[in-house]
C-alpha cells in the first residue's frame, strides 16, 4: 500500500476518518511516520518530545477525558537516516481509537 495523503483547504474528517480505515484494513506491518504526522497536524495535535523510542502528542479535546489527559503516545521504528515507522499493530491498538475520538471531540464542540 501507498501511503499518501492529500490535505488541503477541502479535506474534511470524512477523508481523514477514510484514511485512517484504510491504514487499519491495510496488509503492512509498517506505517510511515511521516504519514500519521500529516494527519496529526491536520487535527491540531501537538507532537511533544517523547523519551526514548516513543513519541507524545497532545490535543486539547483529550484534557477532560480522565484516561488520557491530554496525552497520548505511541512507539517509533527508526530504521536508518530520517526514515522512522510505527507498528501497524500499534497504530490499530493505540493510534487509530484516539485519533477517531480526536475527530468525533473536535465533531461535537
């Protein structure tokens, strides 16, 4: 699978929701970093230095949810250079809920 995205003044959460799907029911075992960032940014969530291999993201919608607190955060695979990935199994575990509720907060305000 091709992991593009295009985002632009007409992406609406549809597509992004799509995507997100689309990654999910997808055959890999990797998932480009750079791919979820586009997506993140989209969003407005703020990407904050992890420790180590993982890395943080914030969203405001999160703060009142007493499980995440604002924070989330997942597991990095560098795999040389600048090129990093995320474990799909980790982005159906983690990613794909949180960015879903990301989405249905941002919806509902």
């Amino acid at each position: 699978m091709k992991f593009k995205i295009k985002i632009n003044e007409t992406t609406d959460f549809e597509y992004i929701k799509k995507e997100l799907n689309k990654v999910k029911n997808s055959n890999v075992k990797e998932i480009p970093l750079n791919y979820i960032r586009r997506i993140t940014m989209f969003l407005g969530i703020e990407e904050i230095q992890g420790t180590g291999s993982s890395i943080r993201f914030y969203h405001k919608s999160l703060e009142s949810d007493r499980y995440f607190n604002g924070y989330f955060q997942i597991h990095k695979i560098h795999k040389g250079g600048n090129k990093e990935e995320i474990r799909k199994s980790d982005f159906v575990r983690y990613l794909y809920p949180v960015l879903l509720k990301i989405i249905e907060n941002i919806e509902n305000e």
